[in-house]
C-alpha cells in the first residue's frame, strides 16, 4: 500500500484542471489516475471545434484545448498513471487500481476527487421493440470508432437524439461519405446548440424531423431500417403517420448518464435528479474528503465550466489536506482480537504530518480475514486478506486528514475479525 | 460413421453430449447457429425451478426435481455461477392463499421439500421491497437462479474436452433411415450415424415428423424480458413469482445469476418459430404485471430487453426417447420450461438409453474438469494480484462495466470451443453485458478477436453470419 495526499480519478478536463489547481495551491503529492491511454479524456474524440470560447476566446478544437492543461500539467511535473483503472474506492479513500505494469494497486489518499466524466446512455433505457441486431451504437460509440479508429459503422445512417454528438456526427459521417438520411428528435425541439444545427444539419441539408421516434427496429441479424413515426404532444407515437426508412445502422443520441459506480461504492450520496453525488458548496460529497467536478457531478454542455468547476474542487481538496488541527490531545492505539502489537502505541495528531504508518503483526495464522482499523470503536477502515501470518508485517496507513476530522478522538484500535485458520 | 449424432446445441444437446462422452463412441453435435446457446437457451429465466408446479406424474415433474437436486453439485463442477435463492410466490388477497396450500400439496406429491406458507409479515420482512398488497406467499427453499449461458457452455467444453464434434454453422436438412442407422443432410455435407438425437428446440418437432409417423406438433409461446443494471440487483433476494396462471409461471421478478434484475415473460402463443422480436405491448405488460409485485420498481435503468420461445408440445409435456417406429432415434422435444432445470436430469437419461441401444461400454477416461478460467472481478484484492503476477494480461481491463480483462477474453477465445463472435465473448466473459451494453469494449474486442482468429476486422460478426460490426473504413467510401 502506498500514501498520496491527493488521488485524482479522470483525467478529463475535469482531472486536469483539478490537479492543476491543487498544485497551484501547495500540493505536490498528487497522482492522477486515467484508465485510457491518454490524457484529456472525451475531448479527444471530439475533433471539432467550439471548445474554449470563455476561457481562451478562440475557438479551439477538443484535443486543442485539452492540449492547454495537459502541457501545463508535465510543466508542473505532476504525477499521472495512465492506462490504469480504478475499480474500487472506500468511505475512508482507499483506492484500489490495476493497470498492465503494477497490476493491483492500493492507495491510501488524504483526499480524492472524483473526475471519471459520463457515459451514454444505451438502448436498452428506450426500450425500442423490435429485433436485436448489428449496426446500432451510441453516437459516442461511432464518434470513437470514425476519429480515433478510423471504422466506418454504416454507410446508410439514421441517427435518434438531436443532442450534441448526434448533430456533430451526422457532419461527421457525411464528411466520410456516409449517407446521413435523417435526424429523429422525439420532443418538439432539439436539445442540441443551434449553432450545431445550422452548421451539421442544414448545411448538409440533412434532415431534422422532430417530434419523431423509431417506433421499431428491423433486420434479424444487421439492422435493414427502421420504422419512423410521428409523436403527440404526450410523447406517443401517432397510428398512422409510421413510415419505413432503410438503412444499416442507427446512432442514438439520448442522454449521458454520470459514471458513478465508483462513488457508489465509496457511499457517495448521489442526487436522483442529476444521477451525480450530492456536494456542499466546496464540491465536497457525503463522505469527507471526497470531491466531484465535471461530468461525473452533472452533465455539461460546455468544457469551460467543466474547467472552472474543477479548479474549485482542486482548491478545497488542498484545503482539506492542509487543514491542520490546532488541539493536542494524546490517542493511544491498541492492539486488539488478533493482534500482538502496533508501532507505534500512541499518536499525537498534531504531528502526523501526511499520514500515520501503523506497523503490526496477527497473532496466528488467519485466511480470509479482515483487519479493521477502528477510531473510537467506529470502524475507519475494512480491508479483507486472504491470508496473514505472524511471520509477516502487516501495515495500516492513517492519514492526517482522519484525525483533523476527529478533534476529539481518544483511542484507536487495530484488530482481526473473521475466520481464522491454524 | 458416428455412432451418435446429436442435433441442436442448446442446454439439452450440449448436457446430453456431456453425459454420452461417458461412453466409448464417436460422438458429433450438429448446430446450425454459429455458436453454442444461440437459442432458446439464451433467452430464458435462468430459474432453476423447485418444481412443485408441474402436474404430478409428468416427465417435467419428474426431472424438473431431479434436475433440480443435481445442479449444485453440477454448477460447483464445472465452475457455472448458481445461487440456491429460494423463491417465494406471492399471493394479493385472502381467498387466493388456499391456492398456496395446493400448491403444497402438488409439491410434496412431486417430492419437492422444504415448502413453506409464509404470512404477510415474515414474506414482508424476507422482501421489503414486495408490494404493500401483499398478504402472504409460498416459500421454496430449494429454488435457484443460474447462468443459462455457463450452463450450457460449460458441459459443451467438457464434451469436446471428451472427444465429442462439434459442427456449427451446419443445419440438418434431412433425415433418413438407413440399412445401418441414419443419413443426415446438411448445408455442411452428410453424415451418416447409427443413432441421432433430436434436441432441436422449436425445431424438434420438424425433424421428428422427416421420420417417424407419431407426429408431433410444437407451438410455440413466446416471452418477453426486461433487464436491469446491476445497481437494482438486490431489489429482490429470491426469485418471486406471482400464481401461475395454468399456461405459464407468470411474470417474474429475480436477481440473475450474475447479480442482474431480471423481469418476465409474458406468454403469446402460437408465436413464428423465427420470431424473437420484443414488442411494445409486450414490454409494457411485462413491466405493469412487475410492478404489483414490487414497489418502486427502477425502470430508468433498464439496460435492456430479450425474448425467448417456448418449445410447448401439443401433448403438454416433454417428449423423451424413441418414437415406436423409429428405433435408434431419440428425441428430446416439447422441452419448454423447466427445461433449463431438467436438462441435467434429461441428459443422463438420454445418454443412458443410447448407450444401452448401443451396447456402449464407459470409457476408461473421463475428463471431469473444464479448462480453468477465472471471472477477475469477483476475486479479493490479494486473487486479482496474484493471477496478475502469473499473466499481466490481467492488469489490462478491457470491459469496464463488468470488470473483464484482456487475458480473460483471449481465454474465451482460446477455450475448447471457443468464441469467435461478440455474443460469444460476452456470454462466456460478460463482456458487453453492463450497464453499456459494449458501447466502449466492443471496438477493443473486435480488435482482439480479429488478432486471435487472424481474420480482417470487418468479417468479425456480433453472432450470426451477416451481422457484420463494421462496415469499412473511413473515406472507403468516397
Ligand atoms: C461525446 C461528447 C461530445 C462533446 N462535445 C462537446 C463540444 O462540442 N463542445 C463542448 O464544449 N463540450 C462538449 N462535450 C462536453 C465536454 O467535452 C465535457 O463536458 C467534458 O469533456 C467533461 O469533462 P470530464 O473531465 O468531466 O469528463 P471526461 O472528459 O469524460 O473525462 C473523464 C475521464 O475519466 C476517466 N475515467 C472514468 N472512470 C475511470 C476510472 N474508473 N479509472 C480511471 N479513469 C477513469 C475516463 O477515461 C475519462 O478520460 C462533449 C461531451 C461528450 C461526451
Ligand atoms: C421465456 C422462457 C422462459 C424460460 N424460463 C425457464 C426457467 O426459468 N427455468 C427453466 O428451467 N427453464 C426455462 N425455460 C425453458 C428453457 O429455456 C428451455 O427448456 C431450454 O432452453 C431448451 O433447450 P433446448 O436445448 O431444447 O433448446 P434450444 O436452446 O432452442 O436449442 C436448440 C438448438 O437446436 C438448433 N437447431 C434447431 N434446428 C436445427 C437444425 N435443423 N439443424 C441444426 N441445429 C438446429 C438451434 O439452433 C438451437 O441452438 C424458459 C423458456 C422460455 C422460452
């Protein structure tokens, strides 16, 4: 296991702009975790442009402007692991990582943030009847296949949500040759900028039907077209107005939803409205010392608040971590059920400076059993072990920031619960 | 010559191919579908029934028990993800619970132990989730849920691991009757074998009536499923029904084997035995019916939706063994629900009488155990790191909503009958069955399927032949 003051999750803009503030702040030891093989997250694949106007006042594309922070990022030398996946966080900000070099990686963090952006929403959420076969992806899907990939998904497409990466596709793919046939939008208007509209659509003279949905797929096994009908104002499909549209694929464009499973696990309260974690006005969650920022708090349409929102949330995770208790009261450590003893006995939390190494050693042979840290008989930390020996040292790490969240602590205790096995 | 021909690879012909490996003979499975559980199979409950509903004194009673009391022994064997959850069915007002105690009754005649009637507060405190309306349900403690897929791969990787064929991509399209046993035509070539076995689902009936006189007719009744994300698995902790109607079990709502909420089937009948499609209607019924079952029932996170038919025979129950006028020809039709319970049951029958008609003897050796693969997201922290260590395929995650690894698709690829398709990645790993549904490991397991098979990117199919992934590269068309 090893310490950081601060572990970022995303490097999206949302990571970036937050580790760069936090740094700009104090804080040096700061390790961002990406799970893809690049920095800059979704802003990759998007290789139009329209990014940037608040913050730079040009027009960027979505690499141009990632480029800003990631350029500003290796000035300032800050730590990043690409390629490497969180797959669990605790209440108490324990992350575990993999990626291909380390393979599983725990990381005790004094504070995280939560930057792991959104994904789009799948069919599977329209319940679109019909048959289920080939040649039906998200647009986002499309839009890495064609700019990242260099695959074509179709060459006779119908795309189903007028939001943003719809209408940024439908360009796209025309500009690849495919034959765009038509844009769907089920509400009366579209939820995309107008200015992608003029500038996706109409000079493309693609059309955009709105009040319109895909009332049925076919094809058994690669989609052959589709059946378009009419809506009322209730949202219903129109008997009557249902006309067939061939064609070999279908994009849907209808919604991102934020990633939150990883919050979940932590215990981050999430909002139902925005499917994001609940935050005080620092971004802080439910849970101390964990942050939010970007599209994992909320979906934007615009990187520049991404950005901005970000920088605020690496501000207050350097406060959080810096925030130093000014009481002085000694708390003794004890070695409880299973364990013969802890280094050291007693702290005094004025001193710990990032965090407090707690060595110990089990009593017998224990498997699949659990070490449990526990500050005044609550339990800070669960950590499972398929096996302990008294041959081998085991180690805790308790950061700074556990005790400036408990002034008035008085006791901790170290102990095994669970199976044991001689 | 084969001694055995087995037609259809779905649960039943994969199960019975297993127990038949157990005897010395040279064995083929012929399936049209590009790859193994491409049919009824996959589009199922998962339910390992209790089996106090079938009516006393049918075949489905018999082995829906039998095959019931197998299974968790067969699950450990062969590594298959099953869970003894118990069911409970539930019942909305007073007068319907004399119902419950029939269904005691039907149970204990069919040999069904542990049933339970539970009262409105021990069903409520089981389930807080279930319907205010409810006041009270039957108990069935030897209920379970298991992975329809596994268990239909799993005993196909121990038949080929055996010796036996298996030919996908290869449809019957005729059967004849032989001085010696059997000609049997397909788009593949002919094959000639001295015993066949029909497990053709839907199909069964067709094949049947190319050679026997005792016709047989299957209609079948299809059912219509929602799936939920993972978050909303633990909505409900056993699987609960609602009283069976007489034609079905009715629409039900249980955690899957792999940790899903599942709700379904509705029940239409006389259904094309081509048509697998979902319709709104259906969708809606599904949904409605759940919803008196369970409160708050999270429809925004449905994640998908599948439909299945039911094999149902005119006779009203399973079809097992030879017609009077064809011996050496054995059937294994009408096998509707609980056919994915039964099918252990049925396999060793089946196997048991075509090796007596065969005079087989059992072969000297038996390979019990599949090839070991491991499901890295269900390990501890101290597992994951050591399979790393031994392969650091394991650190690269290629699936992220279900957590699969790189070394775990090759594995898929690299099994005994391995996958060759997307579907057949995603039913042995799970990759592509998350809450994405494949929107971001699809391109990366194309990629990787491609690598292995050495196959250009864009013949790689989702599963069947014409279901191409990518049409071609950008600007091709220009
Ligand atoms: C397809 C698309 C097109 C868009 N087009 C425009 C546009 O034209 N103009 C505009 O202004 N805005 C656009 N936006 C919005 C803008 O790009 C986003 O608001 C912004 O990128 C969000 O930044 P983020 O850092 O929150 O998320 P992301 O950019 O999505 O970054 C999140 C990062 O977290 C990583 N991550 C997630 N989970 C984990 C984990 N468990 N472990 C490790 N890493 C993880 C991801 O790999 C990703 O790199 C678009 C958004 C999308 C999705
Ligand atoms: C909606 C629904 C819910 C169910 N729920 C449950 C449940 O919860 N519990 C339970 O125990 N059971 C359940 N069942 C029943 C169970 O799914 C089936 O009994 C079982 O899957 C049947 O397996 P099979 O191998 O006979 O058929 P299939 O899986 O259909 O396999 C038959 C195979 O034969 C192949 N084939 C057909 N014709 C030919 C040909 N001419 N040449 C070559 N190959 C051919 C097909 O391609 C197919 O792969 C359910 C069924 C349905 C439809």
């Amino acid at each position: 296991m090893e310490y950081r003051d601060l572990v970022i999750i995303g490097a999206g803009p949302a990571g970036l702009a937050a580790a760069i503030s936090a740094y700009e702040q104090g804080i040096r030891d700061i390790l961002i975790l990406e799970r893809e093989n690049f920095l800059g997250g979704i802003l990759n694949q998007c290789v139009h442009n329209g990014f940037g106007l608040h913050t730079f006042h040009e027009e960027l594309t979505g690499p141009e402007y990632a480029s800003r922070y990631i350029d500003k990022l290796s000035d300032l030398k800050i730590e990043y692991m690409l390629e490497t996946m969180v797959i669990d966080i605790s209440e108490m900000r324990n992350v575990i990582a993999i990626n291909e070099k380390r393979g599983v990686m725990e990381i005790q963090a004094g504070a995280i943030i939560l930057a792991m952006g959104c994904r789009e929403r799948p069919r599977g959420a329209l319940n679109i009847p019909g048959s289920r076969p080939s040649g039906i992806y998200s647009a986002g899907t499309a839009q890495k296949f064609v700019n990242l990939d260099g695959y074509l998904p179709g060459r006779e497409i119908v795309i189903l949500g007028s939001g943003d990466i719809g209408l940024i596709m439908a360009r796209r793919l025309t500009l690849e040759g495919v034959n765009v046939k038509m844009v769907l939008e089920i509400l009366p208007y579209s939820s995309g900028l107008k200015r992608n509209i003029v500038q996706c659509l109409d000079d493309y003279d693609i059309p955009l039907k709105l009040s319109h949905t895909v009332t049925k797929i076919h094809g058994s096994e690669r989609i052959e077209g589709v059946t378009v009908s009419q809506v009322d104002e209730d949202l219903m499909p129109i008997p009557g107005t249902e006309t067939y549209v061939s064609c070999d694929a279908l994009l849907l464009s209808v919604g991102l939803i934020p990633e939150n499973e990883l919050s979940r696990k932590a215990n981050v309260t999430i909002n139902p409205k925005t499917q994001g974690p609940i935050v005080n006005e620092r971004l802080e969650t439910s849970r101390p010392g964990i942050f939010a920022c970007g599209n994992v708090l909320h979906v934007h349409d615009l990187v520049d608040y991404v950005s901005e929102e970000a920088a605020l949330a690496g501000k207050n995770a350097a406060d959080f971590i810096k925030n130093v208790s000014s009481e002085g009261l000694e708390v003794e450590i004890f070695a409880g059920d299973g364990v013969r003893y802890t280094v050291p006995n007693k702290v005094n939390p004025i001193n710990v400076e990032k965090y407090l190494p707690v060595r110990f050693r089990v009593t017998k042979v224990f498997s699949q059993a659990t070490v449990l840290v526990e500050f005044d008989n609550l339990p800070v930390h669960k950590k499972k072990k398929t096996i302990m020996t008294p041959g081998e040292m085991e180690q805790v790490f308790l950061p700074k920031s556990w005790f400036t969240e408990r002034p008035f602590l008085r006791k901790i205790t170290v102990r095994i619960e669970g199976d044991e096995n001689a | 010559m084969y001694d055995s021909i087995i037609i259809g690879a779905g649960v039943i012909g994969a199960n019975i191919a297993r127990e038949l490996a157990r005897y010395d003979l040279k064995i083929a499975v012929l399936e049209k579908m590009s790859d193994v559980c491409e049919a009824t199979s996959k589009g199922n409950s998962g339910i390992v029934h209790s089996g106090y509903d079938a009516k006393p004194g049918t075949l489905k009673a018999k082995y829906n028990l039998t095959g019931n009391q197998m299974m968790p022994e067969l699950c450990r064997k062969l590594n298959i993800p099953f869970r003894q959850n118990g069911s409970l069915t539930i019942v909305f007002n007073q007068e319907k619970m004399a119902e419950l105690e029939k269904l005691i009754e039907r149970g204990i005649e069919n040999g069904v132990s542990g049933l339970m009637i539970l009262d409105r507060e021990t069903t409520m405190k089981l389930e807080p989730n279930l319907n205010d309306a409810v006041v009270g349900s039957l108990y069935a403690p030897t209920a379970g849920i298991v992975d329809p897929f596994q268990l239909t791969i799993g005993p196909a990787e121990i038949a080929v691991q055996n010796g036996v064929k298996f030919f996908l991509s290869t449809e019957v399209t005729g059967l004849y009757k032989t001085k010696q046993g059997f000609l049997v035509k397909t788009n593949n070539g002919n094959f000639e074998a001295l015993t066949v076995i029909n497990a053709a689902g839907v199909f069964a009936d067709d094949i049947n009536n190319w050679i026997s006189e005792r016709k047989r007719l299957i209609r079948p009744r299809k059912g219509e499923y929602c799936l939920f994300d993972k978050e909303v698995g633990n909505l409900v902790e056993h699987t609960i029904f609602q009283l069976p109607s007489g034609v079905s079990k009715g629409v039900l709502v249980t955690p899957t084997a792999e940790g899903n909420l599942l709700i379904g089937p509705n029940s239409l009948p006389d259904n094309d035995k081509f048509d697998i499609l979902t319709s709104a209607e259906g969708i809606q019924y599904v949904l409605d019916t759940a919803k008196k079952s369970v409160r708050n029932l999270p429809t925004n996170q449905i994640i998908t939706g599948f439909a299945g038919l039911r094999a149902s025979e005119k006779d009203g129950d399973f079809v097992l063994g030879e017609p009077e006028d064809v011996p050496g020809f054995f059937n294994a039709l009408g096998i509707e629900s609980p056919g994915l319970t039964a099918a252990p049951a049925i396999a060793v029958d089946l196997a048991t009488w075509v090796a007596e008609y065969l005079r087989a003897q059992l072969k000297a050796e038996y390979i019990e155990k599949r090839v070991e693969y491991h499901r890295f997201a269900d390990l501890s922290t101290q597992e994951k790191q050591e399979l790393f260590k031994s392969d650091h395929d394991y650190g690269k995650v290629i699936c992220r909503c279900e957590l699969v690894t790189l070394a775990e698709i090759k594995n898929a690829i690299r099994r005994p009958l391995g996958a060759t398709t997307l579907d057949g990645i995603k039913r042995r790993t799970r990759a592509g069955s998350g809450r994405c549904q494949g929107g971001f490991c699809s391109p990366r397991i194309l990629e990787i399927l491609s690598e292995e098979l050495r196959k250009d990117i864009r013949e790689i199919v989702k599963s069947s032949e014409k279901s191409t992934y990518l049409v071609g590269f950008d600007k091709d068309m220009l």
